[in-house]
C-alpha cells in the first residue's frame, strides 16, 4: 500500500465549549500518513465510539483522565484495521481496539500503542460494532460497574437509567441473567418497549412522560436494591427516594448535567443514604483493564447463545463527528452510537 | 417514696416547626406520677441528651424512626434513676439510660422499657455525663460509624466536620488511637484549639475563618481517605474537592440542612465520587446496638488511660430545653450539649 498516498482527516478540540458544544468548538484538518517508526504501528480507521464521557475530556477540570487539550485531535475510543507495522505484536490485517481518537488513521508508537490500549479483536466473539458496544468499552463499564461495585444478588431489584444506551443495555441483561428483577429508565415509548419487548426487562420508565417517582413505586415495589445511575439530576433524586434498605448506587454517569453552564445539580434525597444505610460509589471502567479479557469472555458467551442482545445505532462519516455526539445529549440515539468512519 | 406527690413536668411537640424551631412549637405539661403497673418501672430523669437528630424527629416525614406526634413528649435518650420496679430487671437506685423523653419522669410498661432501650449503666465506667457522650449514642455513633463504615487503615487522612461536638470529638480521638492523621471542621477558634489541644487532633480548620478548601489542600496532602460528616451543604462538597482515590464518607448527619425552609442543599461535587473511585454511604446507630457492650468497654478504657477525653456542655433545667436545643444548630454548644433535669 502507498502510504503517502493517503490523507488522514481529522476532527481536533478548537476550544473548550460552553454548554453544550457547538461546530466553533471543533476544528477539522488533514495530515499525510507516514511509515510507522520501529515498533510503531498505523491503523486505519473502521468505527469509533461516540460515549457521554467524551463531553467531560472537553473540560478543563480535573478528572480521572487530563482533559483533550486544545488543538489535539479528539480523544475516541474505536475499531480498525493495521495497514503497517514494525511492531511484531500486530500484524498487516489484524482488527485492533483502542483510543484511536477521531481521525481516518492512527499512527502509534510502541509505547504510544500500549498507552492506547491497543489490543487485537476477534471478530468470532462479535462484530466490529459490538466490539464498541456490549464487548467494548460500554459494556465492560456496565459489567464491572453493576458486579464488582453494585454487587446485585439474585432476587435484588436493578434499576437502570439510560436503559436503551450501550451502558444500560449491558446493565440491565446482565442483571437479568444474574437473577434480578431490572427496570429500566429511558426517553420515549419506543425506547422502552424496545428494553421490555427485546431486551427482556421487567418493565421500563419512560421519564419522559412524567411521573418517575410514582412509577418507581409501582414497579419496583420492594425499593430499590441497586440503582446504576448513568444520567443524574432529577431522575437520581427520584430513585434516592425509593431505596430498599442497603442499597447500592453505582455512579457510572451523569449525562444530564454535562452541558449545564451553571452548577452540577447535586442529589438534594442524599440524605436517603442515611435513612437507608445505603451507599453511592463512583467506578472509572480503565481501573478493571487487567479483567476485561474475562468479562468480554463471559459476556461474549451471552451473545453467542442469544442471552444478550445489542443495539448499536451507526452514522456514517467523520465529518459528522460533531452533530453526532450531540445525539447523545438530546437523548436521540437509540442503542450505542457509532460513527462509522471506513467499511473496511 | 410517696410518688403521688411528685409532679412530672414535661416538653411535648405542640406542632411541627418550620426552619428553626420556636417557642410556639413546644407545650409545657405537668402530669402526676404512678406506681408501675406490673413488670414496669418509674426512672427520675437526670440528664438528657440534646441531639442534632432531634430536629429530624419533629418533622412529619418518612426517616429511619417515625416522627415525634403531636402533643407526644419530644423524644429524648437521657440517663436517670429507677424510683419504682416491677420489673425484676430493675432495681430501685439503678441508673439506666434509654429514651426517656423530655420529662422528669418517665414510666414505663415491660414492653415499653425494652423498646425505650432501658439499661443499666456502671458510673465506674464513666459519669453520667459520659454516659450521654463517648459511651452512649454519639459515641456509639462515631464508634460504628468511623469503623465499620469508614474502615480507616493506619496512615490514613480522616477528617471530621462538627469536630467539637459530640460525635465529632469520639471519631477523632478513636481515629487517632488507629493510627490515622485527624482533622477536623469545626467553627470558631476556641473550638479548634481544643480540638487540636487538648483532643490532639493533628489539626483543626476553622470553618468560620473562610477557605475550607485551601485549608483541607494544606492540612491532607495526600486527600482525605475517610470523612466523617456531620453537617453537609457546603463543607461536605468542599471535601468532595479534596478526596484521596478510594475514599469513604461516612453519611451521619447533615446539621447545615436540618432547619431549612428549602429543599437540602445536594453535593453538587458528588460527581467526585466517580473522579476518586469514592463512596459516600449512610449510617443509624440504631442498627449496632447489639455491638453496643463491646463498642462501650473499648471507649471505657480509653476514658480510664486518659487516651481518650471528653467534654459535656451542661445546662440546668427542663424549663430551658427549647433554647437549649437552638444551640446546636447556632454552633453554640462546646462539647456534647447535655440537659442536666435533675442532681440525683
């Protein structure tokens, strides 16, 4: 392959947003595609993942991750395909994972490939796109965050916010597989006849027709033994008020208090914890890396036999970056968001 | 003793107080007194203890034990002296602690003195002062609470807010004895002096002085492991700022919260719970009392080799118990605020 015949596209971090991000926060360039250094590697491109988190690497706070600074290419998670290498760990062909960021080719280092992440895929075990979902990222988010930090027993009552999105998804099967009564919490009928009718779950809330409270109480009549909490604000409070006692909150996200311009809204029923000697607990997926292999093992296992389900929801193009993240945060997509970037 | 010349002269809950309670809330009551009915038994109050929970109790809202009802006797533990016994558990000259109330004189049936906690306490223990304090509820609060839900480990930075007060001073000074690096919270310079020398606290931050959080970065270098909380709103999400990885928060009260005339003020910084890998998780002391006995020999012998103090903020007569009570929660007590009703 001609290398330098190729150009990289790329979407960098023109400056930090204000609110929710708008197309002056991004800038797009193209780079030529160089031969990769000794033990250095270069990736093409196939499928990134679009994930809530990435809004928080746009701040200039500190977190569990230096933010994207300004000017660099967008920090993404993603799939694709080595089309050079000098590193004997990856081959022509191989498909591989890791932080490619938002760009049509990714050029690594040694050391730069293994701070990416990047470990080869089997397409056996599942798509490219699941992969990215239930296999990826997402998945092993909802895996570690409801097993090792929420720690359901069979019998307990799961509730899921963001039940149709690819965190939620995982959580919710998983939960069921593992015994547990699961409701999800979604936006939209469809979402949630989808999490019922396909997913399996017992039933689901559709928080955008009112009443959370009151449905929480309708459909989880025994409380609340572990709520995984990927949006935050009302819903949260909501569920703190509907805990059955020792109940565990497992802090994954809080998608609704991304883009606000003014004060993260605090969980004013906190004191819930209290009244239920229960517990919120924060989980970070990069701290579980060493047990991935297993997790995606299992979990791989549940696709496989039909125990478990996806749902990715793909847009093509990486000049759509930018108004496709947005979909995240308007709630408009349905299942994992996929940006397709190259077929093959 | 002729008891049908004593008068009980009580402080019942006349309505339920909006923000900070006043006058008009209370009802002053005078009722005779009776020989026990059979298996019960007549305790003189001495002491009572004045709780920050109190003002909980006094709301009409759903918490780990049902409200105080209108025109009841508030509820109050206390310590006093059994009078009259038809309960072979009881002996007349006995001092028992238990919910008493607050009245001088409390009667109570075979049932009700088992679900009021009536025990009997050893003044070779500690006085009856210390009986309300490190060896009764706050002690047994700060005992389980630090321990069993904040797990400190030697070397680990534990921060206490309401330092001086009664839960405050047993959590530091057992978190000292484990070997940890203590700093507390509290308001107002004498406060801390006293913490720092005559508790040994290795330091103490005047809330009243401004920056809270500059002056954790200062004294916990490394973050803060463990934080006791006992006031909320805006101290609590200073320490959210200041958290060492894996931290736990210790959820017993919220002292900045409990006369609002608002909703709570929620953590806005709870978000740091993810950043840290922290847990945030609520306790009642009510739910250890059967580790009380071994919980109390270990303070008793702390008090008796001196590696433990105490300090009671006494004041005269069930006459002051409504102004009393508005000390706590102006930061106006130094030290377990204790009603002293009766000398002997």
């Amino acid at each position: 392959m001609n290398l330098t015949a190729l150009a990289n596209h790329q979407v960098r971090l023109a400056r930090r947003p204000n609110g929710m991000p708008v197309r002056e926060d991004w800038s797009f360039t193209t780079e030529p595609v160089a031969e990769p250094t000794d033990g250095g590697v270069l990736v093409k491109t196939l499928s990134l993942s679009l994930d809530p988190a990435m809004r928080g690497w746009m701040n200039d706070a500190k977190s569990y991750i230096p933010p994207v600074g300004i000017n660099e290419v967008m920090r993404a998670g993603g799939v694709g395909k080595v089309i050079a290498s000098k590193n004997p760990k990856y081959a022509v062909g191989d498909l591989v994972s890791g932080a490619l960021g938002v760009q049509e080719y990714a050029a690594f280092g040694e050391a730069e490939a293994k701070k990416a992440g990047l470990v080869k895929i089997d397409t056996r075990a599942g798509t490219i796109n699941q992969w990215l979902n239930v296999l990826g990222m997402p998945g092993m988010t909802g895996y570690f965050g409801l097993l090792d930090v929420g720690q359901p027993k069979p019998g307990d009552t799961v509730v899921v916010s963001g039940a149709a999105g690819a965190v939620g998804q995982t959580v919710g099967q998983l939960a069921k597989i593992k015994g547990c009564r699961v409701v999800g919490i979604a936006g939209g009928r469809a979402k949630c006849d989808w999490v019922v009718g396909e997913l399996g779950f017992d039933a689901c809330i559709d928080y955008k027709a009112g009443n959370v409270k009151a449905a929480l109480k309708e459909h989880c009549p025994k409380g609340v033994d572990v709520y995984f909490d990927n949006v935050g604000g009302e819903i949260l409070d909501d569920v703190l008020t509907r805990l059955a006692r020792g109940a565990r909150i497992v802090i994954c996200g809080a998608i609704s208090q991304y883009n606000n311009t003014t004060a993260v809204q605090g969980p004013k029923n906190y004191l819930s914890l209290l009244v239920f000697r229960a517990r919120m607990e924060g989980m970070v997926v990069f701290d579980y890396v060493e047990r991935f292999p297993q997790a995606v093992a299992e979990l791989a296992g549940y696709l496989r036999d039909g125990r478990m389900k996806s749902k990715e929801d793909v847009v093509q193009g990486i000049e759509n970056f930018p108004d496709t993240l947005l979909k995240l945060f308007k709630g408009e997509n349905f299942g994992k968001l996929v940006l397709q970037v190259a077929q093959d």
